[in-house]
C-alpha cells in the first residue's frame, strides 16, 4: 500500500490544487490512499517533515514534493516506491 498525505494548512489554494491533482492521478490504483492532514491543526506533521511551505506531499513516510507536485514526476515516484516494494 502506498501512502499519499497531503500536507495543507487553512485557506491554501495550491493545496486545493494539489488534492485535486493526486486525486485525480490516481483514481484506479487500488494499491494507494490519499488523506489531507491540516498542519494547523496537526502540528505534529509539520514538525516530524520540516514543513515550510504547503501543500508538502508525503509518500510513505518520507517527504517528497513540497508545492502542488509535476504530474510526471509524481507518477515516475509512485512507479518507483512500487519497484521497490514489489
């Protein structure tokens, strides 16, 4: 399973963007799940990531994008944590 959080705070538009995109993207891939985590009201994550900016995308625990992420660049990143683990 791979994991995509969205980072976001209140009132962001480019993290409005970024949902949409990802969730877009990955409409059909049953092997991955999406959830959006507010930093404001989840400070922890902005912490543990060293968040400066949002959106912050997070795959799997590690921090991968920050800013609404390049379409191709986040399929060839879910293509490759699937070699990985495959």
């Amino acid at each position: 399973m791979i994991v995509i959080e969205i980072l976001s705070s209140a009132e962001c538009e480019n993290c409005s963007i970024a949902k949409r995109v990802i969730e877009e993207m990955v409409k059909g891939m049953e092997d991955v799940e999406v959830r959006e985590i507010n930093i404001i009201k989840n400070p922890e994550y902005a912490a543990k990531y060293q968040v400066m900016v949002t959106p912050a995308i997070v795959i799997n625990d590690k921090l991968e994008f920050s800013g609404v992420p390049d379409e191709k660049k986040l399929l060839e990143r879910l293509e490759e944590i699937r070699r990985e683990d495959g």
